[in-house]
C-alpha cells in the first residue's frame, strides 16, 4: 500500500515540471510526507464519526502545513457550530429558556444556512410557547380577550386551535351563565336557560348546573307565587307542592302553614258568625289555636263581639 499512496500523492500535489526544484521536492516525498497524509487522512475520518479533539500540527509553509491550517479552521468552525446549537438546544428543549440564539463567527454557506434554520427554529418555537403562555395565563386570570394570533403549523397549529377554540367556549358559557344570574336574579325573568354549544366535560357539567338551578328556582318561585296570589284573591285551597330544600324549604312550610291557619281562621270566624248572626245561638267562640299577631287579635275581637252580643 506504501508504494501506491506515495504515487498517487505526488500526482496530486506536484505539477510536471521540468523544473529542478519541484523534482527535488517530488523527490523527497518520503516516508515522512507520507505519514503527515495519513494524520490527515486520521483526522478526516475523526470528524466523520463526529470526533472534533483531533488538531494537525503546522509544521512550514509547505502544501501540508495548508492543509493543517485548513483543517484546523474547518475543526473550529464545526467545533463553535455544534457547542452553540447544542446550548441553544440545551436553553430551549431542556432549560425552558427561550429567546436563545446561536451565534458562530466566520460561518458560511451550509453552516451557515444550519445556523440560520437552527435560529429560526429556536425563534418559532420561542414566539408560540410565548403566545400559548400569554393567553393561558390571561385565561386562569379571567381574562377571556386573548387569543393566539403567532403563524403555526401542524401540531402547534392543532393546539393553537384547540386553545383558541377553548376561549370562545368559555366566552360563550361566561355570557350565557351571566346573563341567566342577569335576568333571574336582578330583573326577575324565570324560565331562561343557558345554551352553550359544543362544550363538554365539565363545561357541560356546569352548565347543565346552571339550568338546574334556573329550572328549579323558576319552579319555586311560581308555585310560591300561585298560592300567595290565590291567598291575596281569598282563595285558600292553594298549597305549595314544589319540591324544596334549605331555606327554600322553610319558607314552603311557613307560607303552608299560614294557608292552613288562615283556613282555620275563616272557618271559625265563619261558624261563629252563622251561629249567632243566623242560627241564634249564643256564647260561641272562635278556637283558632297557634295563632299570633293580627290573626290573634281578629280572632279576639270576634270573640269579644260574640261575647257582647250574647251579654
């Protein structure tokens, strides 16, 4: 192999010439020249499998000492390529540092256009992460008004519009469930319920809530309404039916309650009044027992009235 090497180098690196120096110089490619291709040849197939440790010694302003310095600076260039994307990749993929930029001197062509993409990358992947965080953050905030607005592309694209598509949801569901609160709680509209559409999940479980609390608050408040409305007309065979709980509860028992006392109040007052007034018979009384306040005294001055009627 020595003698084949030797050969096609000197092909290579000298000129035919005549010329008494350069057959000098092809001459004396000897075993030391030889051995300075093969260093070479070494560090080559180094970067190859990616090792960049290896440096040439310039040794003269020989056609291999250019090649040395070539190679050295070729080592260097890779050396600053690769320590700069791997720290930007370390910053952005691992650290969650964003806004990082790699920056190798002296770059050019493929490298460069490697340097320009890597950036690029680093600098799409820092705007979106940025516009997700920004309209999350103002999401878990209560501000509905964000969205993202950055240029995306498959995945990313996906999930911009899953996050965009989320804030109209809630958008929808915070205007809906305001204006129910709105109109049952302020302007006294019963009956509303909330549409939101497409939700689900726990969206939907909340508004399905809403409409709960909607239905069985307009079904409360018209039963109650019916019975207080048929007392005020003199109607006492009304009673609240609807099923309640808490303080809704107590207040369907209290009003219940006084529509059993007022119906015992109008039948006593009825009795007496026939007994005396038309029947003759005197000394009765009205028993209307649990009765207090204005029930009381009406029911005293019955009494008294029969009392002096029948004195």
């Amino acid at each position: 192999m020595v003698k084949p090497i030797r050969q096609e180098a000197k092909k290579v690196l000298f000129r035919e010439s005549d010329d008494e120096a350069v057959a000098t110089e092809r001459e004396g490619f000897d075993d030391k020249s030889e051995q300075r291709l093969r260093d070479l040849l070494d560090a080559l197939e180094a970067v190859r499998r990616g090792d960049l440790t290896k440096k040439l010694k310039s040794r003269g302003e020989d056609i291999f000492g250019e090649l040395a310095d070539s190679y050295n600076s070729m080592v260097d260039l890779l050396t600053g390529f690769s320590s700069e994307v791997t720290r930007v990749a370390k910053e952005v993929g691992s650290e969650g540092k964003l806004g990082g930029q790699a920056v190798v001197s002296g770059v050019a062509g493929t490298w460069k256009d490697l340097t320009d993409n890597v950036n690029a990358m680093a600098s799409n992947l820092t705007s979106q992460v940025r516009n997700i965080a920004q309209v999350t953050t103002a999401v878990a905030k209560g501000d509905l008004s964000q969205k993202m607005t950055v240029e995306a592309k498959g995945e990313i694209l996906e999930l911009k519009n899953t996050l965009n598509a989320m804030v109209d949801s809630l958008n929808t569901f915070g205007a809906e469930v305001t204006r129910i609160a709105k109109e049952v709680g302020t302007e006294g509209k019963l009956g509303g319920q909330a549409k939101v559409e497409r939700v689900a999940g726990l969206w939907k479980d909340l508004t399905d809530n809403v409409n709960a609390m909607a239905g069985n608050l307009t079904s409360q408040v018209r039963n109650i309404a019916q019975v207080t409305t048929a007392v005020a007309n003199g109607d006492l065979t009304q009673k609240i039916t609807v099923e309640a709980k808490g303080e809704i509860l107590e207040l369907k028992n209290t009003i219940n309650k006084m529509v059993d006392n007022l119906t015992l109040f109008g039948a006593e007052v009825t009795r007496v009044a026939k007994e005396v007034g038309t029947e003759g018979k005197l000394g009765g009384q009205a028993v209307v027992p649990g009765v207090a306040g204005t029930w009381k005294d009406l029911t005293d001055r019955v009494n008294a009235m029969a009392a002096n009627l029948t004195a």
